[in-house]
C-alpha cells in the first residue's frame, strides 16, 4: 500500500527549548480532562521543527501533570527532520514520524499545533483547521497557535469537531512593556484582522488601555497588574473566563465568538 503523502509544507522549524511552556501548562489545565477520560490517550505534536525539544517537553509535562500512560506522537514532513528526532525516542510513549494535517492517519484525542499555520496564507487556515479536526478522536481537541522565539508572548486557538471555541492571549509578565505587543504573535486567523472594525483590534486596544490605567499598581509587581488590567476589561464587558488564579499566570481567555473575524 502506497502511504499518502503528507498535507502541508515545510516550515522553517525555529524552536528552542521550553517555548511551548505557556501553552502547554495550559493544556495540562484546560484539556487534561479530555486525555484523562479517553480511551487512548494519544496526543499530536504537528510540526516539531528542526529539533524535537519541544515534543520531549510535551510529553513529559501531560506525563506527569495528566497520565503517565499519554502516548506522544511528533510529525514533520520533512523526512530529515524526523530521522535527526529518533534519537529523542526514548522514554516509553514517544515517537517521531512523518505527517501533516492529516495527522498521518491517527485519531488523537488531542493535538498541538504551533508556529506552523504562521507560516501559511490567512485563506488556508480554515481548510487546515477542518482537515486537523475531522481526524480527531470523538471528543478530541486541537490546541493551534504561535508563540515568539523565547516563548515570552504567545496565543492560541482551542478548537473541537464543530470548530474553534476559545481564543487565549499569553505573556511573560516580567518582560511585558505593553498588551499591544500580543499583536505581533496572534494566531494566523487573526494576525492580518488587527485593524480598526475587527473584534479583534478592539480587544487588543481595550486590553492595552486597561493595562495603561493600572500603572499604579506597578509598584505591586507586574502580576497584580495584569490581573487589575484583566478585571477591568471583564467589568467594561468583555466575556473573559476563568478566574483570576489562571490570569496571574499572564493570561487571557475569551470565547472565539468574541474575536472573531468580521
């Protein structure tokens, strides 16, 4: 049988270690649930890059934070990528092959895919996000997103069968002059709709006034502020979830309904 060739394209594979942190703490939080009631606990990792640190981090953070028994499998496209990765190999329930959108014919119940629809035109991305949601496993979730070199800014879309849900904003606070700054690494759907009339726009100018107005609560370290910033923006209107145990983290959380593009 002739294996199907991989949907996509290779990507340029920058990554350095623990710049996936961010997000996936938040998966450990947000979609541990779903790996934990699932039958087979099998996780994507679409697109690695040039070095597989990032899937090593991965799988040990949903190992220990999850079920010990999670399965972890890293996809490229590049065939080169994946035979340099065979050394990471190692711990029981990672492995590396070679795939794209089409998840290599698995059924995950879950799936990371960052930094790599960056790296494609705005009009692909929804024929992406179907392709990655129609193989998931009953239930299962597609985390899809793009983070800086340093994993200090990042942002990401969390999607299930019927399409996207939430869109989250994250941010090394310590290092964060201004909100505004979160613009520059918006997923792909919505990098290109920072403009005056889109959700999305308003979103990051209401964020970045409220984080302007809590100046005086800089002297108190920049978590409290953020935190200020975020209670704000929840008080003028905008529909931010969870609590303020998760935004001290330096995030944001809003349904996709509300960002969305016009």
């Amino acid at each position: 049988m002739t294996q199907r060739r991989p949907l996509g394209v290779v990507t340029r594979g920058t990554t350095n270690p623990n710049r996936l942190r961010r997000v996936d703490n938040w998966i450990v939080e947000t979609c541990g649930d779903t790996l934990r009631a699932a039958a087979d606990p099998l996780v994507v990792d679409l697109g690695y890059g040039a070095t597989p640190i990032t899937t090593v981090e991965l799988r040990a953070r949903l190992a220990a934070g999850v079920r010990a028994d999670v399965r972890v499998v890293g996809l490229e496209i590049d065939p080169l990528r994946v035979a340099a990765a065979q050394p990471a190999a190692d711990p029981p329930g990672l492995t590396f092959t070679r795939g794209g959108f089409e998840l290599a014919g698995l059924r995950p119940a879950l799936v990371r895919a960052f930094n790599v629809l960056r790296q494609y035109d705005e009009s692909e991305v929804g024929a992406a996000w179907r392709t990655m949601t129609d193989r998931l496993a009953p239930g299962g979730l597609l985390v899809e997103g793009t983070s800086d070199e340093l994993g200090r800014l990042g942002s990401w879309v969390l999607l299930g069968a019927e399409g996207p849900r939430t869109l989250t904003l994250a941010a090394r606070l310590a290092t964060l002059e201004s909100p505004a700054q979160l613009a520059e690494r918006l997923p792909k759907a919505l990098i290109h709709r920072n403009v005056p009339g889109e959700r999305i726009h308003d979103l990051i100018r209401a964020l970045d006034d409220a984080w302007h107005a809590a100046a005086g609560y800089a002297p108190f370290g920049p978590r409290h502020r953020w935190v200020q910033a975020v209670t704000a923006l929840k008080q003028s209107g905008w529909p931010v979830l969870n609590r303020p145990r998760r935004w001290r983290r330096g995030e944001l959380t809003l349904p996709w309904p509300t960002v969305s593009p016009r």
